[in-house]
C-alpha cells in the first residue's frame, strides 16, 4: 500500500503535500515529532507515545495542539491507508511566520503532520536473529536530549558514519568517555547478569520500547539497574541490547569491530525478545 499523509487534517500522498518556506520546522528545526509502529493496523504504545509528545510539546512550548483529537485524525489517517504492518510520523512545528529567531507574535497555529507508511520487518527481523554491530562516535548533541526535536544533524552524521562501516547503528560517547545511547535508538547493556543502561534525563531520550523493555524485565525476574558505563567497558559486557520502535531488541554482537561476548546474540537477549513478542501478541488479542 502507498504511504498516506495528512497535513493540517488534508489528506494527500506525501509528494503532494507542501509546507510554506516560512514554516519555522523547515527554517528552525522548530518542532518536534514522534514515530508509531502498526502491528495489524493499530498504534503499538501509543499511550507511551502521546504522553512523550505532550511532554516535547511543553517543553519547546508548542501551544494549541489538542491530542484526542490528534489520535482521532492518526486513526482516521491509518484507516484510510488500509496499511496494516507501518508506522507513523507525527511532527507539530511552532508554524508559519516571518524568519524571526523569536517566537511569533501573535502566536500562529502549529502545523500538523501525520504520514502513515507500510513497514517492511524482514530484513531487521533477520539481524534480530544474527546480532548486529555498532561503531561508536562522539555525542555532539544539544544539551535536552530529552526533548524529541527535529534538530537531529549530529544523529544523521553519526548514523551515515555507522552506515559506510557497515554497522546498524552508531553509539554516542560523552566528553567524559561515557556512553549515552545511539542515534535512533536505546541502549542497554548486560553485567554480571544485571541488565544495565544510562540514567533517565537531559542526556537521553526517554525510550517508550525502553520503558516496556523495563516492565519486562521485571515480569521475566531479572535485575536492572540505571548507571553509567565508559565506552571502554561495554565490548567486555557480556551482551549490549538496542531498543526502538522498529528495532524492538537488536543484540549487538560487535561494537567498533570487536565481538560482544560470544560474538552471538545471549541469552538474556533472547529472552527479552520473547518476552517482547509475548506482549504485543496479548496486546493485539485482548488490548491489554
């Protein structure tokens, strides 16, 4: 099926639709977005999700977006498209205005954007089976990682670097030498058997797939714990976990071209995507 957009509640392909110049997402990276993964036509964590935007949107101080109606219009889009297995795009930018650092007064309307596109899930499933590897590069983001903006360019450059090396993805490394997470996705790391990852806050963004990770981990009785590791350290881990809406758990089994662990996906790892697929089985069966 083709992908879907609907901007400011019009629908269109996404090749048709169009943003002003002076949109302040396009000149300022004045927005924020968040991305949904379909399983069978409906939104995976989208309660998670929304909560995480309602949060992006104060924190930029993005006003007037009403989030029920947000979640009718994301519904009416999905079903219109008739995609069952995708994801979908959502971005608000601050909206359209005269090039002026400061923001506009009077306010203007934010702009709305929903695509809904189909998802193909073979070749990540097969490097969930296999393991995957990451090269690591310095962390040059701004300072409220928190916030899930649009002002992604280290991300993008640290993640083409990842994709000349033949790695999935690239993780982050602060100042200090220690790990903060990936470009697009949560990173977990496994110690003594305790399943590890860097502590919630402006340094990271707060995963949704990784605050489900955490309840599972809790449901499958084993131990975790939020604290920091050096990017020295983490090849010696005895396994180091992705986390994301389209990864779900990706085991990581070389990090800069050395093996973690066996150099094979662990048993923990294992386990967790189980788990993963447990849950969104019962979710799709029952809705809980």
């Amino acid at each position: 099926m083709p992908a879907l957009a609907c901007l400011n509640g019009v629908f269109s392909s996404p090749e048709d639709a169009r943003v002003p110049i002076w949109d302040r997402g396009f000149l300022f990276g004045d927005s924020v977005y968040e991305v949904c993964r379909l399983y069978q036509g409906r939104a995976w964590l989208e309660a998670e999700h929304w909560a995480r935007l309602d949060r992006s949107l104060s924190a930029v101080r993005i006003r007037g977006v009403d989030l029920d109606a947000l979640a009718l219009r994301m519904r009416q889009t999905v079903l219109k498209s008739q995609i069952k297995e995708g994801i979908v795009y959502i971005q608000f930018t601050r909206g359209v205005a005269p090039r002026a650092h400061a923001f506009p007064q009077p306010p203007v309307p934010p702009t709305e954007l929903i695509v809904v596109m189909p998802y193909d899930d073979g070749p990540t499933a097969r490097r969930r089976i296999e393991g995957a590897a990451v090269i690591s590069r310095p962390d040059l983001r701004w300072g409220r990682c928190d916030i899930k903006s649009t002002n992604l360019l280290p991300n993008v450059l640290a993640c083409q670097e990842a994709t000349e090396a033949g790695a999935i993805e690239a993780v982050l490394v602060d100042r200090d030498g220690y790990v903060t997470e990936a470009t697009h996705s949560s990173l977990l790391w496994v110690r003594q058997g305790v399943v590890e990852a860097s502590p919630e806050g402006t340094e990271i963004l707060p995963g949704t797939t990784r605050q489900l990770l955490l309840r599972l981990i809790r449901e499958e009785g084993l131990s975790f714990r939020e604290t920091r590791i050096a990017r020295s350290e983490l090849a010696a881990c005895e396994e180091v976990l992705l986390s994301g809406t389209t990864l779900e758990l990706m085991p990581v089994v070389r990090v800069d071209g050395d093996p973690v662990g066996s150099g094979m996906p662990g048993p923990i790892a294992r386990r967790l995507q189980t788990a993963f697929r447990r849950s969104v089985q019962r979710w799709l069966e029952t809705g809980a």
